[in-house]
C-alpha cells in the first residue's frame, strides 16, 4: 500500500476535534494508511521556523508558519479576495493585485520545496482547495515522481469568468501538472475541460484526460463529497435530551422551526434568505406567531471589510424582519453568530421542520446532507435547496428554488411548511437513500482508487 501524503491550508492536527466532513475523512485514510498530513500550521509570526512535526499512530503532522506579511498576502490576498470570490461568480469583488499574486506563487514554492525531500517515489500526494494551486508544479520542478492529486471544493466558473483573471493561462495550466484534478460535479469538471481545450488550446480525450501543447496530461473527473450519514444520524438520536437541544425546543413553546446553518460568507446569500423569510411572513399571516428562522452564521476572515459589511448588513436586516414582525412573546427571526459542535448541530436540524439551504453559489454544501440524514423517518422535515448548490445535482428530491427568487423562496417556505406527511416521508426517503448509498467514506476511497491507477 502507497503511503498517503495529504496536504491542505490547514491541518487538523491530533486534539483538534474532527467531528465531519473533510477532516474527519482524511483523518480516516491516513490512520487506514499511514501517512503525513502537511499544510499551514494556521499562525502568522514575525519570523517562522523550521517545520513543525510531530506523530500520532500511523500519521505524521508537519506544519509550517507563515509570516504576517504572507498571512495577508497569500491567505487574506491572493486566495480570498481574489480567488475565492471569482470561483464564487463574483467577479465584481474580485481585488487582483500583482504583489498579493507574487505572495501566493512564493508561499506554495515555499511549501513545495519544504515537502519535497519528505516524499517517496510511490507515495500518493492528495492536494486539497484552491490554496494550493501551484503546488504540483514546483514539486515537479523539485523532481517529485509520486501521484499527485488535487480536489478542488469550490466551484469552478466557465472559462469567460475565468479568463477575467490576470495571468489566468499559468494558474490554470499549473493544475494540469497533477496527475488527478477532481471537481465537486460534472459542471464544474466540463468549466476546466471547455477551458483546457477553448482557451489554453489541449486537447480533451473521451474520458477527459486533457493534454496540453506542451504535453502535460492530467485526468478531470467529478466526485461528489458526501457525510458519514451513520454517524450524523446517530448524534441527531443521541442528541434528542442534549441540554442545548432541548433548550431550543423548548424555546419554541410548540412553535415550528426554519433552521439555516452557514458560514458568514457573501456567497451563502444570507442577506436574499432573510428578506425571502420576512416575505413569507408578508404574505402569510396565518404563519405569523406559528414560525420561528433560526440562522447560524459563524463569523469567518471577520478582518477582511467586505465580511464586516456583510455582519452589519445581516444584524440590519435580522432587526427590520424582526421588528415588523415580533410580538412580545414571539420573535421571528433568530440570528447568532456562533459555532456549535457537530453533533449539536444534528440535533438542531431534527428539531427541525425546514432545512433552508440557499446559498448563491456553493461546490457542495454538506449542510443540506447532514439536514437530510438527522431527520426522523417518521416525521420528517423539508429540505429546501439551491439550485446553484452542487448538492442539488444529487438531492433532487428536495425543494429545488433560485435563491435570488425572493418571491419563489418564500413560496418554497410555505409549501414545506404545509406539505403533506405523506409527500415528506416520500421525498426523505429519495433524500436519504443518495446521501446513505454514496458517503464520504467512498468519496475519498473512489479518488484514492483513481489516483493510485493513474500512470500506471
């Protein structure tokens, strides 16, 4: 067996919590492994030092500092002022800077020329988000042979957006320097093919291996990330007579719940859902006093002033809802910028009748699956999605709405809240049946399994 080798922004070093999604799954291949996990050790110093490391089991943990210089550059930079919004579709808040550009290119040289010495011929080198463009490219400078993958979780646009970017040609050629490019669904896998072969002039076989004019090859495929749907369900039982569980239901004094649960991000369109429920309010009084939204939002890159924008903007708006609408003993709209833990959060989604998931824009979403899987099979609730989620492509049984339909997502509001049992069960059974027959245990064996046979 290859030893695997992941390499990430961040690494979930041993007593940080891994209680889903992306950390939890490569936890899992690397303990099944054996391994290393390499990436930023998430500190920004005034003068960093050597590499990081230390063992727990099977795996290896190698992180390295940034200085605060590159922290704002590279990260708060290069990566999310001008990558993140443009793989978001937002190309007016793109903020391209030639220095931020720069930082980027040097931090991943930086990384690659650090993890090169550590790796071996037959390792298989999973490359994770859009961080890490680069990285393939300088370890093949460095004389790396091992597989390299990379996963990109974000969405990737169609190659008019992309070719707004200056120097778009080297970012993009530099993923075809890894062996496997995965992409959350087939759209965003035909974004890179139709770019390859439009724009960077490649060409695209009949199973998307795309080779470029200066012979590069590198095979596109689209592999959904999933959940561990066994254990979501477990911790939304368990979770039924948590304190904070029943603290909300009890809150409720029998009212139903709308829960919304998304990263403090422009592109989770938290702003359209707000004024969407303030509609459904409108324009169903006889909801009025019966619905409650409860909204987390967990400030994230709370220091960059486009996110301070959109917290102000999101109190402003949670207080109109809310003042058109309370009374004294009812408040409509319930917005909190805090995390929870994961098995709280199951719980919250099964004391719930409405799953709102609406974002803009967004290369999965495991919310909508994680909603899906703590319902009760035999009283389930409604999971009400975004087309322009990647999630949507695979749960098509839900309440599928364009989030920049307010008028349409306020209807999509009142139809789950008046649904039939019936009709609910029948569509959590469709629901549950996809996110239980193709979980994140899959995801990461099918992309191991593809790229430990690819050059072969």
């Amino acid at each position: 067996m290859s030893r695997l080798i992941v390499v990430s922004n961040r690494v979930a070093l041993p007593k940080e919590t891994r209680a889903g999604g992306l950390a939890a799954a490569m936890y899992a291949a690397l303990t099944e492994n054996g391994g290393m996990w390499f990436g930023w050790s998430g500190r920004a110093v005034d003068s960093p030092g050597p590499p990081q490391e230390q063992t727990e089991g099977a795996i290896t943990y190698v992180t390295v500092d940034l200085t605060r210089a590159e922290y704002d550059a590279y990260y708060n930079g290069f990566a999310n002022r001008t990558l993140w919004p443009l793989l978001h579709y937002r190309l007016d808040l793109v903020d391209y800077r030639r220095d931020t550009y720069r930082v980027y290119q040097r931090v991943n040289r930086s990384f690659a020329r650090t993890l090169a010495p550590m790796l071996q011929d037959d390792d298989l080198v999973w490359v994770h988000d859009y961080h890490m463009i680069p990285l393939a490219a300088v370890l093949r400078e460095e004389g790396v042979k091992a597989r390299i993958g990379f996963f990109l979780h974000t969405p990737l646009p169609p190659p008019d957006l992309i070719s707004a970017l200056p120097g778009h040609r080297a970012l993009m050629d530099a993923l075809t320097e890894y062996d496997l490019v995965g992409f959350q669904t087939a759209g965003d896998r035909q974004a890179f093919t139709d770019y390859m072969r439009d724009v960077a002039g490649a060409t695209v076989s009949y199973d998307d291996v795309v080779t470029t004019p200066s012979g590069a090859q590198a095979h596109a495929v689209s592999l959904p990330i999933s959940i561990d749907r066994d254990l979501v369900a477990a911790q939304a039982v368990r979770a039924h007579n948590q304190v904070t569980v029943r603290r909300l239901r009890d809150s409720l004094l029998g009212r139903w719940l709308v829960i919304g649960v998304d990263r403090l991000d422009y592109s989770k369109g938290l702003n359209d859902r707000f004024l969407a429920f303030g509609r459904f309010l409108e324009r169903h009084p006889e909801h009025r006093r019966q619905a409650a939204l409860l909204q987390i939002a967990p400030t994230s890159r709370g220091e960059m002033p486009e996110y301070r924008v959109i917290r102000n903007e999101l109190e402003r708006q949670a207080g109109a809802v809310n003042g058109r609408f309370a009374e004294a003993d009812w408040v409509p709209l319930r917005y909190v910028n805090r995390t929870y833990p994961q098995s709280t959060l199951a719980g919250f989604y099964r004391s719930a009748k409405v799953g709102l998931v609406t974002p803009l824009r967004d290369g999965m979403n495991l919310v909508a699956k994680e909603y899906v899987a703590a319902q009760d099979p035999e009283d389930p609730g409604v999971l009400v999605l975004s087309s322009f989620a990647g999630a949507a492509d695979e749960l098509s049984s839900a309440v599928i709405v364009n989030p920049y339909d307010v008028e349409g997502v306020a209807d999509a509001i009142h139809r789950a809240t008046t649904m039939t049992l019936p009709e609910r069960k029948r569509r959590w059974r469709d629901l549950n049946s996809v996110v239980a027959n193709w979980t994140i245990a899959d995801w990461r064996e099918a992309y191991l399994t593809m790229l430990a046979n690819t050059r072969a």
